[in-house]
C-alpha cells in the first residue's frame, strides 16, 4: 500500500487490542547496574499495564528466563531479536485503512538520528508487523513514534527539533515533511513546536513535552525554577505557539500545564535524564503514569491525571532506572488498536 490511500492513525485513548513491550538486552546498556534497573522498570511497566489489556513482551531468547521471573505470567513473552527496550521508537505505528483495517507504519528508525551504533532494532518494526500478519508500509521520513502526537481528530503535534532534522531527514524541508506526515497519518493540521536540538537523545520527542488530553486540550510540562536557558526558552515557545493555535477542526487550543520532578533529588546526566510526567501511557479503562520519588511532584501528577480523566484508573508505577536512561512509559510501550 502507497501513502495517500486514505491511512489515519486513532487516539492513543481509543480501545486497544494490545500493548507492545521490549525487554532490555545487554548490548543495549552500558553497565550491568542500568540493565538490571531497566528490567525491573519494564518489567513493573507490563505488569501494570496487564491488569487493563493484553500485554506482549518482545524478549531475545538468551532473556527470555530472566524476564519470566520478573513478569507476570498474564504477559505473553514472544522471542525475538531485539536490543533496545525503546518499542515507541524501534516499533511500527498502527495506522488504519479506509476500511478500518489495521495497517503498520515503518518509520525507519535510525537511532534517534544515529546517535549509537545501529544493530538489530532497525529491522524490528517490520519483525513485529510480519509475526502479526499486518501489512507494512514504508514511510517515505525517518521519525520515531515518540516524536508524534495526534488527537484522533485531525491534529498532530510534534517538535520541529526531532524531525525537521538533517540526522533524520537530511535536505527535506518542513512543508515536504508537513505533507508526507499528513498523508502517512490521516492529518489534516500540523502543529510545530520548536523543540531543542542536541540536548537529548531524542532532540526533544513530543511525548516528554505537550501531549493531547483531548481534541483542543494539551497537556504541557513546566521545567523546574531552575532549569537552564535553552528549556525554559523551548517551554515559553511551545506555551505561545499552542496559546494562539487552533486545531484541526478550529477549536482553540487550551493549554494546561504540569511540572516535572524536582531533578536536585535524582543522580544522573542530564542529557540522558528525564523527569517529565507526560511520559504515560492510556490504556483501556486506565492511564498508567511514572512516578519518581518526588512525593510532592508525584501525588500533584496523579491529583492532575484523576482530574483530566475521571473515567480512567490512575496507575502510578516507579521508575528509578529508565528516567536515568532518557525515557519513560510511553517510550517503552506501543499500543495496538482494535481493527
């Protein structure tokens, strides 16, 4: 199937059939400490996840015990070659047809713009897609699904940073890569936001910065009082350009904001650290979000996800690992809709 054969990727709060994960293999970690904390992570990640829909853990077979004793028998571990525990990124995104039939975008991931040695998980999206028997399209851009946010409703969110960047998308202009992602998604309106460049892995995914409550409401993260320059710079830009949008379908974009953890009480780089509780996850009947040990930021975060979704359970689960590693829930999941 050819782009522009009417593809549309739903909400991530629409149902879902499932929730893909990724177990964490050695080669994708630099010491033995954040493999084992990023085990635990993942592991706590799914088993949350498990009590609200089916879950399948994508693991190597050398992983494969390590990742039974940790996980819930109610997880469904399939074999495969995979290093990266990052499913957002490595995996497909789930698209559907004019007929509603559920199709599977590669985005060529790249290592968010060849920042390490490639291995095994540029091919892990079309491994994914040929197990489950859906169909594969090739995106004409090089992305990642961190780096995309819709509102099921024609609108999509992103940051200029992680796209409109030549380690992804050398010599493409932002209104070609405007057109290729409306017609890969279904979009009819592109928000852009500035984003930073070079002061994360990511250069600054969309899913660690302004997510979608609903069509006309965004949910926005405020750096701490202390933050540096260049992040209170991209905060205010992306405040002022989603203050005067208006969406897809010309509804004012409302803006609401939360604040992230206190970083002065978590060791870490900080090119690699993130304490942004916009990383979670909607799943059926529930809303999985990270908590840190920041017990004033944390109980705000879950008082803030009870308010905008009174008809989801709220789940917090602690990570003490993947925030070191630059990533949180929704990094490490891909949600499959129901077809």
């Amino acid at each position: 199937m050819a782009l522009g054969s009417d593809l549309c990727m739903p909400r991530e709060g629409a149902p879902h059939s499932k929730v893909l994960t990724a177990w964490p293999d050695q080669v994708s970690q630099k010491n033995l400490r954040d493999l084992n904390g990023a085990e635990l992570d993942v592991a706590a990640i799914a088993n949350a996840i498990v009590h609200f829909e089916p879950v399948t853990l994508l693991c190597r077979p050398r992983n494969v015990a390590k990742a039974k004793a940790l996980v819930s028998p109610l997880v469904d571990i399939h074999e495969m070659e995979i290093d990266e525990l990052w499913i957002r990124d490595t995996g497909p995104i789930y698209v559907k047809n004019s007929e509603g039939k559920l199709v599977g975008l590669d985005v060529n991931f790249n290592y968010w713009g060849s920042k390490y040695k490639g291995t095994v998980d540029s091919t892990v999206a079309r491994a994914i897609l040929a197990k489950d028997g859906i169909e594969r399209v090739q995106a004409p851009f090089v992305t990642e699904g961190g780096a995309i946010e819709v509102d099921g409703d024609g609108t999509l969110l992103l940051t200029e940073s992680s796209i409109v960047n030549d380690n992804r998308n050398p010599g493409v202009t932002k209104q070609e890569l405007e057109q290729q992602l409306k017609a890969a998604l279904g979009i009819q309106k592109v928000i852009w936001i500035r984003g930073i460049k070079d002061q994360d892995i990511t250069d600054c995914h969309i899913d660690g910065t302004a997510r979608f409550v609903s069509p006309g409401k965004v949910l926005l993260t405020s750096p701490p009082a202390d933050a540096e320059m260049v992040f209170v710079q991209a905060y205010e830009n992306a405040k002022q350009v989603l203050s005067a949008e208006t969406d897809a379908r010309g509804r004012k974009i409302e803006v609401l904001e939360l604040g992230e953890a206190d970083p002065a009480l978590f060791d870490g780089d900080p090119y690699e650290t993130t304490l942004t509780y916009l990383n979670y996850l909607l799943v059926n009947g529930g809303v999985v979000i990270p908590e840190f040990g920041d017990d004033a930021a944390d109980a705000a975060a879950v008082k803030m996800f009870q308010g905008l979704f009174p008809d989801r359970i709220v789940v917090p689960v602690r990570l003490n690992t993947l925030r070191r590693l630059g990533g949180g829930i929704h990094c490490a999941t891909q949600q499959q809709p129901t077809a």
